[in-house]
C-alpha cells in the first residue's frame, strides 16, 4: 500500500472485512481500488470472479454492476456540484452534445415501453 495520511490499518480492516465476508459466503469476489486525495491507496482483488471455473479474481476485472451506476453518477455529479464545474440546472447536453439525439443511444428492441 502507498503510504498516504490514510491510516494503514483502517485499510486494511477495510480489506480484511471483505475477505472475510467472501469467506463467509456473502459473494463471490471483489476488486476494490480506493483513493484518497487522487492517489491511489489499495487495489487489490479477492475471491473469484468465476467460481464454477475456479477463477480467481484479478485487479483488471471488470464487473456488471447494473442499477448501481446510478448511485456513482449521482455521487460524481454532487461532487462536480461541490467544486463549482456544474449546477443541479445544468442540462446534459451542455456537457455531452452528444445526447441531443439520444435515439443513437437505444436499441429499441431492448426497450419494448420506447416508442
């Protein structure tokens, strides 16, 4: 771990509560990667991405985490609120021109209440 102003062991009370709830049981594997200040304190990964494989979890895996982006965005744009980059006002399309047309986003199909 980098040594920063974050309490090393607090970290590693983080990492060692993950474990143990992977060893519990709770779920499969985990790949944390934590921050402070810009800097990255711990990235590690734990447990097993693919259990019936027996893969074990690697710090580049990638997850399917669904409905929980909603969370991070919300978390990143009253951050973005906080520093003064934007306002609850601000329309999306002021930051990404792209979602002026945002038919090129959906595939239809997928959304059988779009019309």
């Amino acid at each position: 771990m980098t040594q920063t102003s974050v309490d090393d062991r607090a970290v590693e009370r983080l990492l060692n509560s993950v474990r143990h709830d992977i060893d519990a049981g709770q779920y499969d594997g985990a790949v944390l990667a934590l921050a402070h200040r810009g800097k990255i304190i711990a990235h590690e990964a734990i447990g097993q991405t693919d259990v019936d494989a027996g893969r074990a979890a690697q710090t580049d895996d990638v997850f399917r985490i669904l409905s929980l982006t909603k969370a991070f965005t919300v978390a990143l744009v009253f951050r973005a609120i906080d520093a003064g980059l934007l306002s609850l006002t601000t329309n999306v399309v002021e930051i990404i021109p792209e979602f002026r047309s945002p038919d090129r986003f959906l595939n239809k199909r997928d959304c059988p209440g779009f019309r």
